[in-house]
C-alpha cells in the first residue's frame, strides 16, 4: 500500500467513525446495522439520491424520532392546493420583507428596488433534528437575494454547491431508495421543494425537477422537487421582463417554517394550484407464519405504504389549465407476523369448574 493509499485508508475510517459517532446523536436508539461513507458518481445509485459525485452519504437506518412520511389511503381524485390571495400573485399570506438593494446577478439597485412580491410558499420544518434544521437554514441563505435576469435560468445545484462537510453542511435524515437514511445535507430538498412551489405560483417555466421516492409529509402529492449535487437538479427560468429575487427564511414558532418569496419588477397573475390522483394503489401485506404465536396473532413488521400516480395542474387568471408536474409514488409492501399455533382443547364441561364430592356419611351400625 503507497502512501497516498493509505492517507485515502485512513481519511475513509476518520469519516465513518465521525458518521457513526454522528448516528449515536441523530438517531438515537437506531441499529446501524450498515454504515458507508464515501464519493458516489453520479448515477450510480437507484431511487432518490442523497448525494451525487463530490458529496458524501452516510447509508444508515434511521429509526427513533422518525417521520414515515407516509400518507392515508387516497383515492384519486382532485386535492385541492394552498389557496392563493390574489393581491400577492398567488401569494397566501403577506411576504418577507421588500428585497434589499446591491445583489448583483445582473441587475441595477434601482432595478432590484422596484420590485415586487410575486409570489411566496412555505413549508412546516416537521422535524426538528438539529442537523436538518441547521442544513435548512443553510441551504435558506445561499439562495435568499439571489437574482435571475430576464431570460436567465436559475439551477438550484449551482447556487447552493456540493453538500459536502467541509461547506458546514451537517448529517441530517434524507430518503434514500424510499428509505430514510442518514447523509450530510439531509433537508436541502425541502428547501428546494418549497421554491419549486413559489415557482409555480409565480406562473413562471420549470426546466428541471424531479419528484421524491415516496410522498412527504411537509407538501402535497406531486408538490415536492428533489436535488442531488452533481446528479438531480432543480431549475427554472425567468421569462418576465424584468430581474427576478428570491428570498428565504427560517420562520420561527411551533412548528418553525420555511419561507421562500419571489420578486419582480413585473406583476404576475394569480396562479391555482391542485393536484390531480390518476392512479392509487393500496400495499399489498405480505403475511409470515409464526408458530409460536396463536392463532389470531397478529404482529405489524413493516406497514405498507400506498402508491399514488398524480399530476400538478396550474390554472391561470383566464381558466386555463397546464400541467406542470408530474409524479409516480411506487407502493412498499408491509409484513405482518401471523400467528398458527393451535391452543389444547380444553377437557371437561367446556372449561366449567368441577363440582365438589359430599363426603360419605359415617357408618354407625
């Protein structure tokens, strides 16, 4: 082994042990029943990627405190969106505070202190891990004052960077195969979720965006937009005729939220939202003997999540309709313990308690 091998050895151990010491404190009482820390290429794994070349992830079960993130039986059928205020652009409640001026990004300040609010959209944080939050807050600030030129396209990928330790990105639970793991940057999606729906709101063209593994808890079926560096980006482009900001805030309260707002220099039309159910599927339970429990006993292993197949349709200020997302949800399917021992029949009169014998009479003679 040469030397630059072994420093690569050494710094592969260094980080597991630091990701297993890390586990102790995210995830409490959960086995790590597999730990994996390393560089991944691009592509190179299934289902909702965690992180892409360049970033690190740490393959870990995430048990106690955990959200499912699974959703009650739907059947298709339309699920009405956040309903919008339309003096804000679609906006449901007044946003943060008007755009600061002297962001660049090829406007002028006077350019930036025309603008107004387009559109905003917020997420509850629903858990309150402090490397997800403190991710969440990270991910808020790299995006918030940032300006989109008429005609520019805004990658969510390229603003934020890798998600890597050394940029203060921390472990955090994400999915990963439709599974929560552990992985540094864990809650950028929700951040990227949450500008996703603002977009929408403010009526303007998605030109990258990718759907979870499995719905969430924090937005509707459909709503949400996945990132991984170097692999799964989300982007969007500025069509109006003027400069573009976005603003993002961690909301504080209970629970705290995410705030991301858009302002122009051109008032947009108010945008509807709602999501369209084509197709739910209900899990199929997969059952296991078990011999040493009785009959009738029954023991959830795993629940079953349903599969949904839905559409985002948006509906302009004329009643016209696009769709403007797309999503497939695949059902899991659960396993329950079944229990086939037979009891011993009981003898007697049906489990009656037996009467009691008189005792004989003396025999006097």
């Amino acid at each position: 082994m040469d030397g630059r091998t072994r420093v690569r050895s050494r710094r592969r151990h260094v980080a597991l042990g630091a990701a297993i010491a890390l586990l102790a404190a995210v995830a409490g009482s959960a086995v790590a029943a597999r730990a994996l820390s390393g560089r991944w290429p691009a592509g190179r794994w299934p289902g909702h990627p965690g992180r892409g070349r360049g970033g690190w992830l740490l393959l870990v079960p995430y048990g106690a405190g955990g959200r499912s993130g699974g959703l009650p039986g739907r059947p298709p059928g339309d699920v009405p969106g956040t309903p919008p205020d339309p003096s804000t652009g679609g906006a449901a409640a007044p946003g943060p505070q008007a755009p600061g001026v002297g962001e660049a990004g090829g406007s002028s300040a006077p350019d930036l202190a025309r603008l107004r609010l387009l559109a905003r959209f917020e997420t509850p944080v629903v858990s309150a891990q402090a490397g997800r939050v403190a991710n969440i807050r990270l991910a808020a600030a790299k995006i918030d004052g940032h300006v989109v030129p008429p005609g520019g396209e805004f990658s969510f990928n390229r603003v934020v960077g890798p998600r890597d330790p050394q940029f203060g990105w921390q472990a955090a639970p994400e999915l990963y195969s439709g599974e929560f793991v552990v992985g540094y940057g864990g809650g950028v999606c929700q951040v990227s979720s949450t500008l996703f729906n603002s977009v929408l709101l403010a009526g303007l063209p998605v030109t990258e965006r990718h759907h979870h593994s499995r719905p969430l808890t924090y937005v509707d079926l459909g709503r949400d937009a996945t990132v991984a560096w170097d692999g799964l980006d989300f982007r969007f482009r500025n069509t109006t005729a003027g400069p573009v900001q976005i603003r993002a805030r961690l909301l504080s309260g209970s629970p705290q939220r995410i705030e991301v707002a858009l302002y122009g220099a051109v008032r947009v039309p108010a945008y509807r939202l709602r999501t369209r159910v084509d197709r739910y599927t209900p899990p199929e339970i997969a059952e296991i003997p078990d011999s040493s429990l009785p009959v009738g006993r029954r023991l959830v292993v795993e629940e079953g999540r349903p599969g949904y197949q839905v559409r985002v349709i948006r509906t302009g200020p004329d009643g016209r309709e696009e769709v403007v997302a797309r999503a497939f949800y695949a059902p899991r399917r659960g396993h329950v313990v079944v229990g086939t021992a037979l009891l011993p029949a009981p003898r007697g009169d049906a489990g009656a308690a037996p009467l009691p014998v008189a005792p004989a009479a003396p025999d006097t003679g």
